[in-house]
C-alpha cells in the first residue's frame, strides 16, 4: 500500500472510472473482482492488469480519446479491455459477435476503430474484412493465441503494471455503446466518464448493491443493460460472474455454485429457466434479486417466476441512449402478486422514474398527456448518451431541448406508475384500429400451453394489417391457432385478438435473449413477395 494513502486515494478526478478502480485496489485489493470459469480476479490484480494493458494498447499507436474495438463474447479479457478504457483514457466499442459481416463492417468503420481486440473464434471473420478496414491498424486475439496475430495476455505481461499518468476528466469520452438496429443500421450512443459514474450513482441508489453482492452477468457485455450491470458492480466494491454463454441450466448451476445474490435477465431467458423440469434441484436460496429488463414482462410469466422464487424481482426500464435506467418496479410492489386482480395490475407497470431522472409522456405535439393517455416517453438525466457518435441529425432529432425521445409508447397511472404500451413501429393499425402488440402478448402468455409469443401486423387485403401471432408451445403441448384465436377473444377486445396463429419452434432472439420482431417481419415480407 502506497506510504500516504489520503495522497494516493485523491490521485485519479472524481466523476471518473479511473478513480473507482485504483481506490478499489488500495482499499479492498484482496477481495474478488471478477469471476469467469474457475479463473478468480482480485480488485488489486485487475488494476495492475488494466494498466499493463493500457501501456500496451499506447504502444499499438492508440491515443486518448481514440476508439478500441471489441469483438468477443464475456470473458476476462474483455473486462480488462473496459478496464483499460476507462483508466486509458480510450473510447470502448464493442460489438455484437452476431451481426452479419456486412454490419461489422459497417460498424467497425463507423466507430473509427484502429485495434480491433477479436476473441480467437471470430478471428477469421475479421481477418475475412481487413481489406475493407483501412483504420484498423491492428488485430489482438482474447482468450487464445492466434498465429500471426499479437494475444492479449503477451501484451499485458510484457507491459509494466505501475500506476498510470494519463490525464482523465468526467467529460473525457468512454464508451460506445449500439443500439440493437430495430430501425436501421446501429447507431452508437456515446457516453463519457461522467454519465457512466452518474448512472452507477442512480442505480446504486434507485436498486441498491452492497459489497459482499455477488452478481452473474449472463448478459452480454456490447449490451447497454450488461455494460451498466458491470460498471454498478465495480462501482461498489462488488463480484461479476461473467457468463460467456446464455444458457438456463448454467444459469442456475452458477447461482448455486457461486452463491451469486443478484442477476439481471430478459423475460426470455426467464421463462426458460421458470420451465426448466429439473429447476427444483438447483439451490437457489442466495438470489436476493433478479432484475428483468429489455423487454416487457408478461405478468402471467412474471406471477409464475414469483410462485418459484419469491419476491425477489425488480423491473428495470431503459433504454440504449438513456443511460439507461429511466424507471424501477421494485421488489416489495411485487407483492401485489398475492393481492386481488385489481392490485395485480401493478405487475405490468415498468415502475416510476428513479431519483435523479425526469420522465414524461407526451403526445405527437409535445403537450403532456393526462392518466390513462397514451403517449411517448420522454426523458432527461445526466446520465443519457451525450450524442450519437457522429450522427448530429439523429441526435438532435432524438435529444430536443434536453429531453431524449424514447420512442416508446407508455401512460401512466395517478401515483406515477408508468405502464408501456409498445415501441412506435410496433403498433398495428387494423381497420382503422390501433392495437399495441403487448396487450395482445399479455394474454397468450396467460394460455396455458404457451411458452413464448410475439405479435406483429402483417399485410391484409381487407384489414390493411392484421394481427399475427407467433407462437412457441411448451414441450409435450398441443393446441390449435383456432384455440389460440377464441381463448384470446374471450380475453380482450375482438378486434384486438389474433386474426392468424403461426406456431414455430423456436422465436428469433438477439444475443440477450430478446425477441427479434424486425426478422419476424423480414420472414413474412419474403413469403408475401414469393406469393406475388
């Protein structure tokens, strides 16, 4: 430990990453930062592998301010890699490994990106694009060596581990993070030291986290959700488990071995751990929370996960460009769960905004719309994107006088409670009719045989749009779409149910587990052009 430790606990800016991690390591160096396999990392360890790593990414010819590509699923070297952003001084981006070699192109040369640090196992695909990569200097292999390419963890031997001299503000860019491309190409949402460090304030706040919390990230690190997950942790002294793969069983067998007390997971993943036939086997008594975020809850999948673990759940609202959380359903308004219909409706609110965010619904002229009136999020924060990385069109069209657009259509009760009703494009317009997909999903998923369902409009001679659901069934269920149809229509408005039933075996997800509408639409566009 340093001789004057008040001297060496002042020596990074407040409002920076750079200081959280070197304060970790003088305070609480001994205690367990990271876990990933049966690899164990100290706070003192991971400093010391953040600053090799940052004296080795500046003699790769990075400077401050500058952007490191990352290509990987969760792993060790990944973390190191944020690490060495936020203490470096570097812009991190990391990217989705599921994207098409046409969007990693695209993404890769719109981030600016010099070095690209590849996990060994898409090391080919960028080898396959370096022609068409004229800023990327170099490529750096996580996890395994590659021939012909230098490997992370040479880098971070052969670099000394002494403290840094690299000169940081909270203003200094550190992160950018993409959007999933529901409307486009990905458009990155860029944050700097000072908007991260707020977020984990709020958050810490708004869902507390403790030092002995243990935490699995099972969601992927290029997620906003994931990334702040990580940041919350290691703002608070805490342990990540890091998953390198999306899978229920690990799941539960990593609460049990770990003794993990908090994970963050989309409803999709949720539902399969909830049917999982051999859940009972794994113990699961440390999990104190279990916070489900990116997509909207089905109460009736949310009323089944607290029959099996109790009140553990918290709802987290945000968004890529807003920080992102906007609002929080915390784990004791859950307790509705066992109150009558009418108190049970609370289930499907998103909560009320955290301390320290603004939010608002509005209507298409800007005016702020009464209780029960649909109309779309608005927020404001110090710690929303600062800007989409050079994109002042999209942004200005997105931050208007201070208040980020969500494009997410919600009302809002009496107390503040706000419930969503869908994202804008996913609105379907029948016969003169606005149906929100949701409602729609909120009742197949009371069906007793469903295990999954999403609903979009597809093209109608008659209707214009239709309502279609796509539908999973639970293994060793059978139904038909006419069954679906009529149990729907008993349930809501007419109008409002299932004109057309698909059953599929599977939904399309993106890496976290979400349902990819975007690719249900695609599938039915090129059914109807192959009819035509």
């Amino acid at each position: 430990m340093a001789n004057n430790i008040l001297v060496e606990l002042s020596r990074y800016p407040i409002g920076t990453f750079a200081d959280v991690i070197y304060r970790h390591s003088l305070l609480i160096g001994d205690n367990v930062a990271l876990i990933y396999q049966k690899e164990r990392c100290t706070f003192a360890e991971y400093n010391a592998r953040v600053n090799s790593l940052v004296r080795a990414i500046q003699a790769l010819g990075v400077r401050k301010g500058e952007t490191i590509g990352i290509l990987s699923w969760n792993s060790l070297d990944f973390a190191y890699l944020l690490g060495a952003a936020m203490k470096g001084g570097f812009i991190s981006s990391p990217f989705n490994p599921r994207l098409s070699v046409s969007d990693l192109d695209y993404i890769i040369n719109y981030s600016e990106t010099s070095v690209v640090f590849v996990a060994a196992e898409f090391a080919d695909t960028i080898k396959q694009l370096r022609p068409q990569l004229p800023k990327v200097k170099h490529v750096v292999t996580l996890e395994k060596t590659v021939a012909g390419m230098p490997y992370i963890q040479d880098l971070i031997k052969a670099n000394s581990s002494e403290e840094l001299d690299v000169q940081l503000t909270e203003n200094d860019p550190m992160a950018i993070i993409y959007t999933s491309g529901t409307t486009g190409r990905p458009k990155g949402a860029l944050y700097t030291q000072g908007r991260m460090v707020q977020n984990a304030l709020v958050n810490m706040t708004a869902v507390p986290f403790a030092p002995n919390d243990i935490n699995i990230l099972a969601l992927q690190l290029f997620h906003i959700a994931s990334n702040e997950f990580f940041q919350v942790t290691l703002f608070a002294g805490a342990t990540t488990v890091l998953l390198k793969t999306l899978d229920a069983q690990l799941v539960m067998q990593t609460v049990q071995d770990e003794k993990a007390t908090i994970i963050a997971l989309v409803p999709t993943v949720l539902a399969g751990i909830f049917n999982l036939p051999d859940l009972e086997k794994y113990d699961h008594s440390s999990l104190q929370r279990i916070a489900y975020l990116g997509s909207p809850m089905p109460v009736a999948l949310l009323k089944q996960g607290i029959e099996k673990f109790g009140l553990v759940f918290c709802q987290q609202y945000g968004q890529t460009e807003s920080g992102p959380l906007i609002s929080t359903l915390k784990q004791p308004e859950h307790k509705v769960a066992y109150g009558t219909p009418e108190e049970q409706k609370l289930l499907a609110s998103c909560g009320r905004p955290i301390a320290h965010v603004h939010a608002r619904i509005v209507d298409g002229n800007g005016k702020d719309c009464a209780p029960g009136e649909v109309g779309e999020i608005i927020v404001q924060s110090k710690q929303i994107m600062q800007e989409y990385w050079h994109k002042p069109k999209e942004t200005s069209e997105t931050i208007i006088d201070g208040w980020l657009h969500t494009r997410d259509l919600a009302y809002f009760d009496e107390k503040g409670y706000m419930y969503i009703a869908d994202r804008k494009q996913d609105m379907i317009i029948t016969g003169g009719e606005h149906v929100f997909p949701r409602e729609v999903e909120e009742v197949l998923y009371q069906h007793p045989m469903v295990l999954e369902a999403a609903v979009i409009g597809v093209p109608d001679p008659y209707w214009v749009e239709r309502v279609h659901a796509f539908v999973t069934l639970k293994k060793g269920s059978e139904c038909t779409p006419e069954e679906i149809i009529e149990y729907c229509k008993g349930r809501m408005s007419r109008y409002k149910a299932p004109k057309s039933v698909e059953f599929v075996d599977v939904l399309p997800k993106n890496a976290t587990g979400k349902i990819m509408k975007t690719e249900l639409r695609k599938m039915v566009k090129e059914r109807e052009e192959k009819k035509s």
